[in-house]
C-alpha cells in the first residue's frame, strides 16, 4: 500500500499559498447581494477571479468592479438565461 505523504507546518511555513486560487475562475450565482456576495469576495481574495451571476440585482455590476479593484482579480457579471428549461 502507498504511503501518502501529509503537510506537516514547521516554523516559517506560511498555509495560505495551500488554499490558493490563483489563476481559476469561480463561478458564484446569487453573488449580486447576500451570502454569495461574500463567497465571490472570499474567493477572489484567495486569487480566483469571479463571475457573478445575479437575477435582478441591478447592484451587481458595481460590486463585481469592487472586487476586482479591491482583490486585483477579474469579474465579470452575467445575468443567466434559463427561460430555455421552462417552455412546453
């Protein structure tokens, strides 16, 4: 059986680079208000960029430009269409 070799922290060893993002793409709906605006703030500070999907938060469009001046990361936001699923 193989042996898995685990993180042990020493003095000096930061465990933020662990739970980076860097150079993914996360993709939040709700994100134009609430809970999912946090979580799109709190990945973005961990380096993912953004996109905010939002129904009818006309506020959303700034708060994406927020969190990319703020976290240096891209946003972009989408309104999702889904009309598709509901026709007969």
């Amino acid at each position: 059986m193989a042996t898995i070799d685990r993180y042990s922290p020493r003095d000096g060893d930061a465990v933020l680079p662990l739970f980076s993002l860097k150079g993914r793409t996360a993709i939040v709906s709700g994100a134009g208000a609430g809970i999912g605006l946090a979580v799109a703030d709190a990945l973005a500070e961990a380096g993912a960029n953004v996109v905010i999907w939002y129904n009818s938060n006309k506020n959303a469009v700034e708060r994406a430009e927020a969190i990319s001046k703020k976290w240096g990361v891209k946003s972009k936001r989408y309104v999702p269409k889904f009309s598709f699923l509901f026709t007969t």
